[in-house]
C-alpha cells in the first residue's frame, strides 16, 4: 500500500482513538491462563492481535473472535503444548509473552515470526531466562534471535537478564504465574518502566501476589490462579500521538482527540506533558483538545515513551530551535532500527537530524515532499504522514499497509478533519 499526501490547513473535528495494542494483547495472554471465560470488549483488530490470539488457540485457549469483542475460554493454568510452530508474525509482545507461557508447556514448543522478528528482535534475555529456571531453550540458527526452541517446563529458581526492554520482563513475570516454585528475577538496566507500571497493573487486577524494588529485583510464590474477567479496552496513547502531532503542527487546526482514559498505566500518555512544557495547546477535559501551537525545541528523555520516538523527531523539525531525544538506544530494537530509519526518511524530506548511538538531534527545519518509505514499520509510515501533512510539496510513503498494526484507520480519520491523504492499494 502507498500513502500519498498533499499539506493541509485548518484541520478541525473529532478523532477517535483505535483500542490499545498493548492492553488488547496482555487480556488475551491473560484470559489464556485464567479459569473460566473471559469477555474483552473493543479490542485492537490488527494482525499482531491475530497472531496472538492464533498463539493462545495453540496454547489450548478457546478463541471466538467477533471483531469487537473477544470471547476467550482460558485453560486455568494447564497450557497445551502445540503440534505447529507457533508464528508470532510482527509481534514483538506476542514473541516475549508466549515464549514465557510457552517455557510452562510439557515438551518442545518452536516459535518463529516475520523477518524483523528474527532479526531485530533480541530474545538472549528469556533464553537465559528459560535455562535458568528449569527449562532448555535455544535459538535454532545460532543467534539470539527467533526461531526459538523450547522444553519446558519452567520450575522456578532465580533469574539475572538485561531489561533495557521491558517485554522480557513481562514476559518472564507472566510465566512465574505457572511454575511450581517462587520466583525471583533480578534485573539489570532496567527500562521502559512505564511498561512495566502497565504490566504490574494486570497483576493488581487479580490481586497477584509479588514484590518490586525499583524494577531491579521481583519476587512471586510460584504457581497463583486467576479467575476470567470482563474488560473494556482503553484507547492507545501511542496512536493517540499522530493526531495530536497533526493537530498541533498543521496551521489553524483544532483537533478534539477521543476515547482517552487519562488514569491508565500507558507509558506513552507522558508525551502530553512534555508537549505541553514544549507550548503545546493541549486541554485535558472528557476528551482531549488539541489547537496549532508554536514549540519549543527540549532535550526530552525518551525511555520511558520509546514509541514516541518517530512522532517526536518529526515534531522536532517543526519546533523552535534544537530538539534532543536521549536515553533512545532501545529504539533501535523495535520493528524497524527507528533511529537510524527515522533521520534517513526525514533527510529525504530536508530535515537537519543527526544520530548518535542513543540519540537523536533535531533541529527546525523547512521539510519538502519526497517519497519515503516505512521500512515496514507502523510507527514510522504514520509519522512521515504527518510529517506529509506539514511538508512543501506532494509526500509518497511506499510500504505503508503496515499502519493496519495499531491505526489502519488513521488516513480515513483524518481526511475527515481535513487532511489530504490518498490511500493506494
């Protein structure tokens, strides 16, 4: 699919937020383990939420997908091993969770994924993990990446791994909920721990016994069960970022952005304070209203919302002087190397944007209508889409179907408020 986009002025309306992909997919690992079945209404439908859900049927989950709602029989705790490879597609969550619940299966258990899944997505963390605990786990080419092969299963003991990624964490706390003995995990470089908030809150919500210290060491008693549940997904402030960006950064736009809940655990709900230090006209009510604002370049530590980064460095090119993203190595482990893609495709555009190891450095630039490409990665296609909307010139994204991952709807969405967005198939 190729997005063509053309600037626009005066953006104005509603914009409702598609259901979290985070949320959408830890109810669906969560419904797996419970007793009982669950009900999740207004989940995210993307193919990482296929791909999930086609896991947990593996895992003997009893799946009935209505689109808007997810109806899901959970196994009370007693996985089945699968008798295919269990294909993760794109999904980075569905990688680091299942390879955590599929450690508890008895026997071998391969699980694979798509080429980014098996070439930038690390998985040395849960192997030591699984090892560590009972289990045998290997990465059939020799790498540390996917395909993985795993016996399980996992028993309990003592863990160390990195956890500047916070997914292996997760996933790992996930699996302690299955073995036989307590579990104690101790991390190192921990990161993301907005993400982790998010997961711990999952815990709160079956009031699951465990201990955290500052992220650097988690203790659990072993085996804990947990009863099917109802829930109504929230909206996702990772994809809440591109139109409030498009509505901030597009001359006389006020852009009213809907289906928001302001207390959840979201690591990336922090990208509206740090728009609003940056002069951002941001009114938090029932909904969230978003009116075109001049803003100010900051050095912005981007951990703790590492999905933002594409959105911010395009904001970057529009604020006042001199944008510094720090601490945002992790980026470079995500769908695509985000650092690295990110300062390529806006160079192409006229942006003045260098990179370091852990850093982008933006500067105030005048941006010009060229054809991008998404490397295959939503979060990217979906930025240089705004960055589209606020360029001189026609903007051509090549590889763009990717944006059905989290915001499939965003070009219709926002042709409905006033943007120029022509979708090729």
């Amino acid at each position: 699919m190729q997005l063509t986009i053309t600037p626009c002025t005066g953006l104005s309306g509603m914009v409702p937020i598609p259901a979290s992909k985070s949320h959408s997919l830890r109810a669906a690992l969560f419904a797996t383990i419970a007793d009982g079945t669950s009900t999740i209404t207004a989940p995210l439908d993307s193919p990482d939420a296929r791909a999930c859900l086609k896991a947990c049927e593996q895992l003997g989950a009893k799946v009935e997908d209505k689109t808007t709602e997810w109806i899901i029989t959970g196994t009370g705790g007693n996985l089945t091993t699968p008798n295919n490879i269990i294909d993760v597609g794109n999904s980075g969550i569905t990688l680091r969770f299942i390879t955590g619940l599929a450690a508890c299966c008895n026997g071998e258990v391969v699980i694979t994924g798509d080429h980014s899944i098996q070439t930038n997505r690390p998985m040395d963390h849960m192997i030591t993990m699984i090892n560590e605990l009972g289990g045998v786990a290997v990465s059939t080419t020799g790498t540390k990446y996917a395909p993985l092969s795993i016996k399980g299963p996992i028993k309990g003991g003592k863990t160390t791994f990195n956890g500047e990624d916070s997914q292996p964490v997760s996933g790992t706390l996930l699996a302690s909920l299955l073995c036989e003995k307590p579990v104690e995990i101790f991390v190192e470089n921990a990161g993301e721990t907005p993400w982790m908030d998010l997961s711990l809150a999952w815990f709160d919500r079956f009031k699951l016994q465990y201990t955290n210290d500052n992220y650097n060491h988690y203790t659990l008693p072993g085996k804990q069960a947990i009863k099917a549940f109802n829930l109504r997904v929230p909206g996702d402030f990772s994809s809440a970022a591109f139109p409030i960006a498009a509505g901030l950064l597009v001359p006389d736009s006020t852009v009213t952005i809907e289906g928001l809940d302001m207390n959840d655990p979201q690591g990336d709900k922090k990208i509206i304070p740090i728009l609003q230090e940056m002069g951002g006209a941001l009114t938090i009510g029932e909904e969230l209203h978003v009116t075109t604002s001049t803003l100010q370049g900051q050095t912005i530590d981007v951990n703790e919302l590492i999905d933002a980064v594409p959105i911010l460095a395009v904001i970057g090119t529009a604020a006042e002087g001199t944008t510094i993203l720090k601490n945002a190595g992790i980026a470079r482990k995500k769908e695509s190397d985000r650092l690295a893609v990110m300062t390529k495709e806006l160079k192409k555009m006229g942006a003045q944007i260098e990179e370091t190891a852990d850093t982008l450095t933006i500067h105030k630039s005048t941006l010009t209508g060229a054809t991008v490409d998404s490397h295959n990665d939503h979060r990217v296609a979906l930025s240089l889409a705004v960055a589209g909307m606020i360029a001189e010139g026609t903007t051509t994204i090549t590889n763009a179907e990717y944006i059905s991952k989290t915001f499939g709807t965003f070009p219709s969405l926002m042709n409905a408020v006033g943007a120029h967005i022509e979708v090729q198939e």
